[in-house]
C-alpha cells in the first residue's frame, strides 16, 4: 500500500499524465496524418537542449544505443578518440567505441573527480597531426554523481585549435540540467527516455551538428539500423524507416509540452533546489558525497558514501525491503561502498522528503550513527527559503 518510491537514477518514476498518454491503441505509422504528430516531436526535441542548427533523432532503442549511433555516423573505421574516464558510464561509452574497433585514448581520473580541462587540452595541443577525431565526454556521471564541464572542455579544444568532435553523453542530464547544444558547439549529444524525459525506457534520442550529419553523409563505417541517412530521408516526410516506438512516442510528445510549459531554465533551476537540499542532507547525517568537491556535485543524482566499516548493499537492501524505497547501487569499483540517491524528473520537494526519510531509517537499521530527522530537517530549511 502507498507508493512505491523509485529513488534510482533510471528508470526514474512517470507521472500520471504520461502514462494516460502513452495508453492508446496502435495505429498506421504510415498514414497520411502520422507527419503532423511526428513533426510536433522532431520540432520540439531541439528546444530541451537549446539546439537551433542540426537535427534531432529518435530510436527505438536505450540510451547506450546512441553511443553506437552517434559514432559510426561520423567516425572513419579504426579513427582515434580522446575520452576521459571517471566513472562507469565513461567507462562503457569508451568500451563501446572500442567493441567498434576505434582506439581510444583515456585520461583516467579518479571515480569522483570530473574530467580535468587542462589535461584533454594538453593532450589535444599535443596532437598536432590531427589524429584525433573525436572527445567523449560524459556531462553527467551516474555512477559517481558528478557533472563535467562541457563548457569548459569546448574552449580547451578551441585553445588547442583542434578539429576534434564533441560528443557529449547527456543520458542524466539532457531535461534535467542545462544543456547548451548550439552554445557548448557539442556535435552529437546523446540520451534515452527513462531519465529526464521521465519516460519507461526504449527511445534512445541523438542530437547532431550540421557539421556531424555532413559526416553522416561521407564517412564510410559500416552501418545499418543506426545509418542516419535512411532516418534523415524519412523524417524529412515525417516518417520513420521502421515501425516507431509508438507508445513511447506519444508519451514523448506529452513530455516534451509538460518540459516546454515549465520552461528548461526552471526545470534546471528546480533540479538545482533539490539536489541542494540532498546535499544538505548528507552534511547533516556527517556522511560524504561520492562528488569530491560541491562545484562538481550533479543536480541530478548523488552517492554518498557509507562509512569504510559498513556495507552500502546493506542500506539499499533494508531500504527496498522494509521501506519499498528503490536507491542506487554502487557500481563497478564502488559496489558496496556508495548508494545513490536519484533526484531527477518528476520529484518536487516532498517526494524528495519523504524518500530522504526513507534513507535516514535505512541508515539507521543499518547500524550508521546519524541523527534520524537531521538530514530532513536540513533538507527542509533549505527548500523552505528557496521554493
Ligand atoms: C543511464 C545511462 C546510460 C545508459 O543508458 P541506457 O538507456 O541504460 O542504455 C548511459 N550514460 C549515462 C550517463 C547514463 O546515466
């Protein structure tokens, strides 16, 4: 009885309102009033990430899926990138850009850190042949709750006067945090349904360049359900080359007015609060953030870490159990070490309440001296003066 709450960085909760959306019968993908539905989402996906210039696709795929598709529309086969690894997502897009035969150079940074600047500009001023053809950069690390500077990394390719991509994996940032797609001069962004778009997940969404679908156009790596081109020509008609993912579509169109109604300025402004008063949180419970520094702590997501005697699957598993509250589990080296807290979508300040009292009575069963209602309590002062 009561609801569920679904704490984890995705699939994170979808609100009614899109679930009445997406609960329809199939029709003709190929009808002749599909183009003016299809038109309405193509047309407004750019507006979530401030693209003007370029084009917006949709998959029927996940998020990881981009990472594919973003890559063999613009990359020469066996083409050399740049990708700083800081945690498990950067991990598996550098895992996947190798499984495609690319050669990746990383710049390993420790899981908690954000990319350093200075090093992907040293080593992009030390290409000076120009081997080098594309950056990977996560905008925002799930597995470690910290958010990379995508600004920053732009102008240090711009200070080493290098042609690099930008290819910026937005999975748990794009409709959550601000994205600057025309700005930032990203050439392929990347994300999937089930995190800001608040959606169940199997769309995978791709934002590119003029510039990157020029590519798309030339390069000549191997494609097939990811080739852009057949894609580009179909929805130029308002189609699709295969059958669309048509639940989600409709439940997209939804998202994309409730995201556009509320502006993206206050979305990133109410993911901003939120995660402030989590982070509140955790000071008062004398526990750390995952994020080593408060400049790189996500808006989206935060691990905290539990103390070195203590197991983190403890609290996730007391949590789930006893409190039918879903946290997020450590991943690869930090498994047992972290659990997260996911506080993007459709959260406001009480969900958010009530699940951070869910993580104070977790804690506590767990055997970790905190002070139960002081990390709600701080929570609240600062939402209090700030919603
Ligand atoms: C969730 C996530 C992914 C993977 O997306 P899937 O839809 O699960 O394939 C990739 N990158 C980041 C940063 C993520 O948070």
């Amino acid at each position: 009885m009561g609801r569920h709450f679904l704490q984890i960085p995705g699939p994170t909760p979808v609100p009614d309102r899109l679930q009445r959306a997406m609960h329809r019968q199939m029709e003709d993908h190929r009808s002749a009033v599909f183009p003016e539905f299809a038109r309405r989402i193509l047309s407004r996906l750019p507006q979530v990430v401030h693209q003007t210039r370029g084009e917006a696709f949709v998959f029927p795929a996940s998020g990881s899926a981009m990472w594919e598709a973003a890559l063999v529309n613009t990359q020469q086969p066996g083409a050399r990138l740049l990708a700083p690894r800081f945690g498990q997502f950067s991990h598996l897009f550098i895992q996947t850009a190798r499984n495609l035969g690319y050669t990746v150079d990383v710049l390993e940074e420790p899981w908690g850190e954000a990319p350093d600047v200075a090093r992907i500009e040293a080593a992009l001023a030390a290409d000076t042949a120009h081997a080098i053809t594309g950056v990977l950069l996560v905008h925002n690390e799930t597995a470690t709750g910290v958010t990379s500077d995508v600004a920053a990394v732009r102008a240090a390719i711009d200070r080493a006067k290098h042609p690099a991509l930008l290819y910026v994996d937005g999975v748990s940032s794009i409709a959550s945090l601000d994205f600057r797609f025309d700005d930032w001069r990203v050439d392929c962004a990347i994300t999937g349904s089930q995190k800001g778009f608040m959606l169940p997940a199997g769309l995978g969404i791709l934002y590119m360049s003029e510039r990157a679908l020029a590519l798309g156009e030339t390069v000549t790596t191997p494609r097939a359900y990811f080739d852009l081109r057949p894609m580009r020509a179909n929805n130029a008609q308002g189609y699709f080359p295969s059958t669309p993912a048509l639940s989600l579509l409709y439940g997209l169109d939804e998202a994309l007015t409730m995201l556009l109604d509320e502006g993206m300025a206050q979305v990133a402004a109410r993911h901003r609060t939120l995660a402030n008063g989590v982070r509140a949180a955790v000071a008062a419970w004398g526990l750390s953030t995952c994020a080593r520094r408060a400049a790189i702590a996500s808006d989206t997501v935060t691990g905290v870490v539990v103390p070195a005697d203590r197991d983190a699957r403890t609290v996730i598993d007391l949590a789930f159990r006893r409190y039918d509250l879903a946290l997020g589990s450590g991943l690869a080296e930090l498994a047992g070490k972290v659990f997260r807290i996911g506080h993007l979508g459709d959260m406001n300040a009480l969900t958010l309440a009530a699940a951070l009292t869910g993580v104070e009575m977790a804690l506590t069963d767990a055997g970790i001296a905190i002070t139960p209602g002081s990390g709600v309590g701080a929570a609240q002062a600062h939402w209090r003066v700030t919603t």
